[in-house]
C-alpha cells in the first residue's frame, strides 16, 4: 500500500529555560508618559524564563527518517542560551530575544528560522533599614513581583549576520485588578434563561493581558530606548484607564485601554486584549452602610473576551 502524500510543518527546541542574570546592562532613557512614573530599571537582577523553536524543513529527515545529522541537541540550545545571556549587552527582553536569534543562526548554518519568547520573571527590590534610621530598596535582596510580567516573541530569519527580525509581539501578562466602585453592566439581552441582575454600580474583577505590535522594529530593538514601549508603562496606563474610567460592560472598559494605549504610543501599530470577569458575587450589605457588603467567589466558569485593535494604513 503506497504511502498517502503529506505535507509537514515542524518545530523542535527546547521550552521554561530560566535565566537569571545579575548586574545588567541598567534601562535608561525610557519616554515618560503621564499614566506612569517608569522611565527606567536598574537590572540589578534581570530574569526570565525562555523558549526557542526551530522552524524550517531542513530538520524534517529527523522524522522521517531517524536521521540526526543537522540537530541541534535541545540540551546544546539551553547551554546557549545561558552562556550568551551573560554575554548579552542590552537592557530589554527583546533585545536579547534578537540577541540570542541572531547567535544561534550565525552558529548554526542550519538554522534560517526560530522563534524565541521570553518570559518576565518579575523581581523588586524589597523594603529594608538603612543609615540613619531610614528604610529604602535593598541594593541585593529581591521579592517575587506579584504584579504580572512582561512576554515578547520573535521569529528571525536569515543566515549569519544578514538574519532579521520577520515577526513580534510584545506582551503584558497577568494582570489582576479589581475595581469596588464605578463600573456598570446594564441593559444586556433578557430573556428565560437570564438569571443575572443589572448592575448599575459593580465591584469588577478582571484578569487581562496586553499585546502590542510596533510599526517599525526599529523602534522595538533601537539601541536608544526614546521610542521603547515597556511593559510597565502599558500596565501603569492599563490601570489608569480602569480607574478612572466609568464603563458599562468589559468591553467598554478594554476599548478604552486600547484607544489609550494608541493615543499615547504613535509607534505602535496593534493593540489586543485578553481579559476574564473574575467579579464576585454579592452575599450581604450592611443596614447602616450601605457601601459595606461582603463578596465571595463565584460559580467557577468566567467570561472571556478579546478585542484586537489596529491603525489604519
């Protein structure tokens, strides 16, 4: 019986390989926004968890044939990785995302496309005693940031040093925030399946992620970060936006993230949304306030929207 006619798309590499680097290059020279007091980091302790993939049918014969000659061990790939991230004279995720793209095509000649994503594993400095009775940030001890963490990936394509950047996507991941007053859902479709009560004033508790793209990524890998976006700035601005926004629905709120993130970054070309209703369900006022009620968690399914926005050309 002859074989049926395939076509094949493959990747291999290796995935969760953590890297934490000490004493980085400092991020200097970040344009301030009004949402946000970030203009910067230390990298005192710069830390993330990354994934390589290598693309292309070259590495095909490994399937179909047991035929190893041109791989490269996963286990070699994670030795890279932490060896040219001490290397590494940048300050951004995703400068060393393309860091470590372009190394491994210029080692390896049989590789011509990867996919690399990073990670954020989040560190901030922890309030300690210092001279003179005053506290401050430690220069050396660190906590887990709880706040969410910075993602990007690229895909690089090439060989040696003409290997480029062909795709990107940055990210802010994690987000946990909840709102006690000044947020609304109202006026939805009612019919016999319809249990839930208008809200006209809700506590609202979302997860959301952020992604954004770059019209040109220049401005992304730019030596000179005026035109940077940082992850933190778009969380700043995120959290902005929600508390000062009264909106009617989670849609109405994650629009309005995304006008924003447009409005204050021209760079960009592409914002979208993950987010979850988290909010909680309502179980007693108080008779003498109102204002005091107790909420717990409520039944385990939650609503998911997205929304992706882009400029037009």
């Amino acid at each position: 019986m002859s074989r049926p006619a395939i076509q094949y798309e493959i990747s291999y590499g290796k995935h969760a390989i953590p890297v934490y680097r000490v004493h980085a290059t400092p991020l200097r020279g970040v344009t301030p926004i009004p949402e946000s007091a970030f203009t910067g980091r230390d990298n005192t302790l710069f830390a993330a968890e990354i994934d390589v993939q290598i693309l292309g049918h070259d590495f095909l014969p490994a399937y179909t044939d047991g035929d190893n000659r041109l791989v490269v061990a996963t286990d070699s790939m994670k030795n890279f990785i932490l060896a040219q991230s001490l290397v590494y004279d940048g300050a951004t995720l995703e400068g060393l995302l393309a860091y470590l793209g372009r190394g491994f095509i210029a080692t390896y000649s049989q590789i011509r496309e990867l996919r690399l994503t990073g990670r954020e594993i989040g560190f901030t400095p922890a309030q300690v005693p210092l001279a003179a009775g005053t506290s401050g940030p430690s220069p050396t001890l660190f906590g887990r940031d709880q706040r969410g963490f910075a993602t990007a990936t690229l895909e690089l394509a090439g060989a040696a040093e003409r290997a480029t950047v062909t795709s990107h996507r940055c990210g802010q991941m994690g987000l946990q925030l909840m709102k006690i007053t000044g947020s609304a859902f109202t006026s939805f479709v009612r019919d016999d399946y319809t249990t839930l009560p208008e809200r006209r004033d809700r506590p609202l508790f979302i997860y959301v992620d952020v992604h954004w793209r770059y019209h040109d990524v220049a401005d992304l890998l730019a030596p000179d970060p005026v035109r940077y976006v940082a992850a933190e700035q778009v969380r700043d601005l995120v959290q902005a936006v929600f508390h000062e926004f009264v909106s009617e629905s989670i849609q109405h709120l994650v629009h309005e993230m995304g006008t924003r993130l447009l409005e204050r970054f021209p760079q960009l070309s592409e914002v979208s949304f993950e987010a979850q209703n988290r909010t909680r369900d309502p179980f007693y006022a108080s008779e003498e306030d109102p204002r005091v009620k107790v909420y717990s968690d409520p039944f385990s399914a939650y609503g998911h929207i997205a929304l992706t926005m882009r400029r037009e050309r």
